[in-house]
C-alpha cells in the first residue's frame, strides 16, 4: 500500500506556477530525505523512470569499475526502530518548501515577503490546493530536482494539465 502524505500548494493562477508549499514536519522530513540520499540510490531509483541526462552514464562508465561498490549501511541498533522525535525538522513548526525544494521555516513575514518578490499584485489571482503524493510522485520529484528549478510546478501542475489534456483528447476521439 503506497502511503500518501500531503501538501498544501499556493498556485499562482496568472503564471500557472507552485509559488510554495506549506508542509507539515512528515512531508519536510520525508523530501528532505529523498534529497539526503545517495547518488548511487537516487540512479537506481530513477533508472526505472527512465531518468535523462548524464548522471547514469557517469555512474556506469567503465572508470568507476575499479572503485568498490559502496552499501548504504544502517547501524544494528537503529534498524527498525522510529522514534517520534527524530527526523531533519522540527514537530510543531510548519514548513514552507519552495519549487525548488528548498525547505524552511514558515512564517507570516516570510510568505508576504515571497509574494512580493514573485510580484503578486492580485491575491484574488491566488489558489489553493492540496496535493496528496506517495512513492510514484516522489520519484518525479526526485527526478524533476535534477533537471528543473520549477520541481513542484512541474509534477503537481504540469502533470495535471497534461492529464486533462489527455483525457480531453481520448474523450474527443470517442
């Protein structure tokens, strides 16, 4: 069963683009992994995507043969063991995460100031929309990080233009 987590996206609707994201310690923790993981695993992961660019072709080339394989190594005495309190973030803070994946803190001063530098003039113009997201949607975020600044506007926003524009074209053919 893929569990989803949640975000809340603030859309601005006169560029199409995720101005940023406000996340709850799960979903900062959770991203904040993913970007903290191995070069060797996000390859292995995203290999299945069908990832573009060179970093797979680096990875496999034949002067890495001769560097041992390297594992991801978990002590004996953290496996399996969760502790409520642990992970990068703090529990009673809200985060902000901008389309980039930059994660901070969130606060009033902070999104008024984000709103003036994306030159929001119409709030009205502004929408929200909460996302939920599991493995499938990590992984295109994960992948999107590598090629794009525009990370959250090109998998919550993009995609879902995409898939209407489809389902539109499929509905129109029948």
């Amino acid at each position: 069963v893929d569990t989803k987590l949640s975000m809340k996206l603030l859309i601005d609707t006169k560029t199409g683009k995720v101005l940023f994201v406000e996340a709850e310690k799960n979903c900062a923790d959770f991203l904040l992994h993913i970007l903290s993981l191995p070069v060797s695993i996000v390859i292995r992961l995203l290999n299945k995507e069908g990832m573009i660019g060179s970093l797979p072709n680096q990875y496999n080339s034949k002067k890495y043969d001769k560097l041992k394989k390297m594992n991801y190594i978990v002590s004996e005495g953290v496996k399996g063991v969760v502790a409520a309190k642990s992970g990068f973030v703090k529990e009673t803070v809200t985060y902000m995460v901008m389309d980039d994946l930059v994660v901070k803190p969130m606060s009033t001063i902070s999104s008024i100031t984000l709103l003036n530098k994306f030159k929001v003039k119409d709030v009205g113009l502004l929408q929200e929309k909460v996302v939920y997201f599991g493995m499938k949607e990590a992984l295109k975020m994960l992948k999107a990080f590598f090629e794009l600044k525009t990370v959250l506007t090109n998998v919550f926003i993009s995609d879902a233009k995409r898939r209407r524009k489809e389902q539109s074209e499929t509905e129109y053919k029948t």
